[in-house]
C-alpha cells in the first residue's frame, strides 16, 4: 500500500540534524501516528557532507549527524519505524543548486557505491529527486533505471519515489521502474497550489497499482496559513488519490487539532485501500466537485469538494457511485462520523476550502 510517514523538507529545508530528525522519529511514536500506519521517518536533501571521501563515499555531514546515517536508521528501527533518504541521479542536488549548500553531492557515476552505502546504513526508502540532471546530459527513463538496478543489486528492498521534470505528460516507464512518481511540481502551503496538485492527477489513475503510486507531493496539512477546512480537504483528497501519505510539518509542535486530522483512521483507511484503482475525479461542476472510489469491501468512498470561497450545497446520485440508481444508502460521514440512511442520493453543504467525505453501502441496516 502507499507509504505513509514524514519528511523534513517541508518543516526544516536544510535546517536539519541528528536530534530534529531523532526528535521526530520519537514524535511518531508518542503521538500515536506510528501505530497509525505512519512508520517512515524520511531524511531529505542537506543531509550530505559538502564533499565525498577519498573513495568517493557520500558520508553525512558529522557536525549535524556526528552518527552518522547508519546511527539515525538504528534508532528508527528500534522504535518500529523505516528510515528514508534523499539523492539525485545528477551531480548536484537540488539544495546544491536553490539553496546553496556546498558542493556537487549527486549520484552520477557512482550509483553503485551509493546504493550500497544505503544498504549498508540500513535504509529502507529512497528519494531520487531529479534536480536538473538534464544540464549533466542525462535522460530520466535511463537514469533512473541505473539506481533502481543498483538497489535491486544489493538484495535489500528499497523503496523508490523518483521525481522526474517535467513531471507531465506521464511516462509509462515510471510505474515499471519507481514504486512511486511525483506527478506535480513542488507543493507549498496554499490552496491554490493544492487545487493545482490535484488538478494534476485527472487522468492518471490508471497508472496506479499496488506497489506503484502517482505522488501529488507531500502533505502540508499544519503548514503555513492553510486553514481547517482547507486541512482536511488537502489529507481527505490525497488519501482518496492512494497516494503516499508524508506528514511535512514540525512534528514537535503540532497542534492537538492538526493531530486529529492525520491520525483519522477512517480518511486513513481510504489510502491504505486498493480495490483496483485509485480514486479519481466523477464530476466537475467548476467550484463544486466529486471525487470517489471503490473500496474493497464492495462500499464506496466519495468525497464531495467545495473549491470556492463561499459554502455550497453538493449531492451525488447513486449512479455516480456505482449503484443502482434507486438504491437505499447507507453513508458514514468520516470527518463528523455520524451515519444516516437515505434514497438514492448524498448531499452536504460543504463549507469554502472544505469537503464532505462518506464511505457508502448499498442497502437498508
């Protein structure tokens, strides 16, 4: 199923070190979101010392992480949780050239060694950011394949998330070669940029299968100015979409209400659910949308969106969802989980920014 866990892109950029990413790890475990499913503590960029060793060996920066990588992923393992880590198949990373960390700390030419070093730190996850590699002459389909290759070399299962630019039209190389793809530039705190997310993914879902993922990016959910409502609807579409679900704020200082938003087991349960696709867009009707997918059990999962800046009324006919178009339903509410029994249609009023989220069953009590 997708990944769900943390990275500290989003939080930190290269504001990182040994404690925050310990800090977090130690986060997921007290607040409940390990046993939630969120079991990937995912270091990114700036992690890296600003040059290899002798061997050409990327070894981290031991100011920040005087343990070292190996050090970091022990302490994840003993507390149940998976570590990540972040490369790219160019000579730079991406912090190397928007951030101005020091040095040229790609993987080209030494994917080998690198995937070995992972190996033998004991990673689990590996983040292969795609950094202007063109400008070294490299071609996504052939660049990636060299680093899924060398993992698969060093018989310890890694998971791989690529993120190749552009990142659409959508190659029908990413699914055989990644376990996950991002499909959107980079996401920031902003509704717009979330609407533009997901916007993105219309059409893709039939990439999608158990073991490879479309990624809209990161969640933001307690991040920035993004309100509420705005929360709830940017972890309820992404967990509709199956895709990987990586907390991107301060785990120290999250707020009781931002908790509550990501640790629902109900919206978790939608990610986590493969019945053969991935949730995708039923009816667009501007600022009003549907969203919906089937789950396993043989109910439906439905998620009805308000993009405007004022509440509005949205409904879904049985037929949309697959039923029959007169059929008695029975609709659990996710976010408010109260249940209620009606004919033939599900409507809400859905506040601005907001969304109305119901798993469906056909059929009386």
């Amino acid at each position: 199923m997708p990944p769900m866990g943390w990275n500290s892109w989003n939080a930190y950029r290269c504001d990182i070190d040994a404690d925050k990413i310990k800090a977090a790890a130690d986060a997921l475990v007290s607040t409940g979101l390990r046993d939630a499913g969120y079991v990937h503590l995912n270091i990114d960029d700036c992690w890296q010392n600003p040059q290899r060793d002798a061997e050409g060996n990327l070894f981290a920066d031991p100011a920040r992480f005087p343990g070292g990588i190996k050090a970091i992923a022990d302490y994840a393992h003993a507390r149940g949780l998976k570590l990540g880590l972040y490369a790219t198949p160019g000579s730079r990373t991406c912090a190397n050239l928007y951030d101005d960390y020091p040095g040229a700390l790609g993987s080209l030419g030494h994917e080998q060694q690198d995937a070995r070093s992972f190996t033998q730190w004991g990673v689990d996850y590996l983040k292969y950011d795609w950094c202007r590699a063109d400008q070294d002459g490299l071609e996504g389909e052939a660049a990636f394949t060299r680093m899924r290759q060398a993992l698969q070399a060093t018989g310890r299962p890694i998971f791989l998330s690529i993120h190749h630019e552009p990142q659409l039209p959508m190659q029908p190389w990413r699914p055989k070669v990644a376990n996950a793809w991002r499909t959107t530039p980079d996401i920031k705190p902003r509704w717009p940029i979330l609407m533009r997310n997901l916007d993105a993914q219309v059409g893709l879902e039939t990439y999608a299968r158990p073991g490879a993922w479309n990624d809209p990016d990161m969640l933001e959910v307690g991040n920035g100015e993004l309100a509420a409502d705005e929360n709830r609807a940017h972890f309820s579409l992404w967990a509709l979409l199956n895709a990987p679900l990586l907390l991107g704020n301060d785990l120290t200082a999250m707020t009781p209400e931002v908790l509550a938003i990501v640790e629902n087991r109900d919206i978790i349960a939608l990610d986590q659910d493969w019945a053969g696709t991935q949730g995708r867009r039923l009816r667009d009707d501007g600022n009003s949308e549907v969203w919906g997918k089937p789950l396993s059990d043989g109910s439906f999962a439905v998620v009805l969106l308000n993009r405007g800046d004022a509440a509005a009324r949205i409904g879904v006919d049985a037929a949309e969802m697959g039923f029959e178009a007169n059929a008695t339903l029975r609709a659990k509410d996710l976010w408010n989980q109260s249940e209620a029994t009606l004919r033939a249609r599900i409507q809400a009023d859905v506040p601005a920014h907001g969304v109305a989220v119901y798993r469906v069953r056909a059929g009386a009590r």
